[in-house]
C-alpha cells in the first residue's frame, strides 16, 4: 500500500487548507465573472472557485474570496446590488486577457478595456458578456451563502446561454477542442483541455459480462 500522510483539517491554518485543497481538487474551471455596479460600470474578474451544480434549475456556483479586511470584493458587491451577473469561460486564447483582469485594479478602472476584451450587453440582464469568450452564461442571482466573514458562496440561475456556433452541434453537444477551455490547478498552475477522452459509464449488465472475460480477476486488480 502507498504511504500516505494525514491531515487533521480542526488544526490546519487557513492559509495550509488552502494549499492543500487548491493542489488536489484540480483542474478547477475559471469563470471570468462580468458584473456592473450601481451605476453601471463594468467590473470583470476570474473566479477559480467555480463550477456547474446543477441542470434544473441550471445554477452556476461562485466562490468568491473577501478582501484581507473582509470587506467585500467588487464581484460579491455588485452581486449583492444588482442581483446578476455573467459567467464568461476562459479559453487559450484569453488566457493573458484573464490574468490582467486579475491585477487588483481600483473599482473606477474597466478591466475589459485594460485587458484587450469586448463587452456586449446582455440579452437578459445588465451584466455585459465578453465577446471574445466561446461560452457565457447570464446568471441571476438565486441565492448567496456566507461562509464567515472571509468567503461568499454565490448561486446563480442560468437564463440566458450565449455559445460560439462553430463548437455546438443540433444535439445541443458541445465541441470540448474547439471550446478550448483552461483549468486552474495548484499555486500558479494552469492546464489545457485539449487532449481528452470518452469513457462510457457501464451498465450492470456489461460490468458482469466484463467480470466474465478472461484475464479479468488479473486485470482489476
């Protein structure tokens, strides 16, 4: 048996969970969440605590980190006034484009416009998309839990998709090369989605049949 080591969360600082949850739950999606403020102004930022949780409803959830004096970053705020926002997902080719969205800019700067990115209105609600992400969807805010003072999760329903034509097919079937998406991995990481492979899930049936192949006792060991 491999060697393990174990951690006991209760006694961990904040900053050693992190570490180890951020290496291990990988690769992580990015959403390059769009927002507006009260007055309409434009904030974009990338959000590696994200990810699909369910289909109906369809609800997008946020992860979205405090600032150090656990006031509210411009994503949680905006959020919390205007009841939306967008979820851009992140391809190769906007990989440079996020990572400037990044750079903790002042709430009046308009990181879309520091990073090279184009804002279209949204069909449904007024957080912009960007035009130049594969895939977005226009959330609406369904419900928001804190967690202490240092984190928000936030939960969005889906009511508006905006897919690049060129990768969706009639089956609704989306195209995993063509949409190019990059993960967040530990620390400084990231990863690309390009090499990928189908894995059908097997039924009761064809895991027995499979059992009764030969060789199969050595195979599954």
């Amino acid at each position: 048996m491999t060697a393990e080591t174990t951690f006991d969360f209760t006694s961990l600082t904040e900053r050693e969970k992190y570490k180890i949850l951020i290496g291990a739950v990988v690769p992580r999606p990015i959403a390059l969440v769009t927002t507006v403020d009260a007055e309409g102004r434009i904030n974009a930022a990338p959000v590696s605590f994200f990810n699909c949780l369910s289909a109906e409803p369809a609800i997008l959830a946020l992860g979205v980190e405090n600032h150090d004096d656990m006031s509210f970053k411009d994503t949680a705020w905006n959020v919390r006034t205007t009841g939306v926002f967008t979820v851009n997902i992140v391809s190769s080719a906007m990989l440079d484009a996020m990572n400037v969205c990044a750079v903790p800019f002042a709430p009046n700067v308009d990181e879309l416009a520091e990073a090279g990115l184009t804002a279209i209105a949204g069909t449904k609600i007024a957080a912009p998309r960007i035009a130049e992400s594969p895939a977005a969807f226009e959330c609406r805010r369904h419900m928001t839990l804190g967690l202490g003072n240092s984190r928000e999760i936030i939960l969005g329903e889906v009511v508006a998709a905006h897919i690049r034509s060129d990768i969706i097919n009639q089956r609704l079937h989306i195209d995993p090369a063509g949409l190019d998406a990059i993960g967040r991995m530990g620390g400084h990481g990231y990863s690309l989605s390009r090499e990928t492979f189908d894995l059908p899930t097997m039924s009761v049936a064809q895991w027995e049949e499979r059992k009764r192949m030969p060789g199969a006792a050595e195979r599954d060991e």
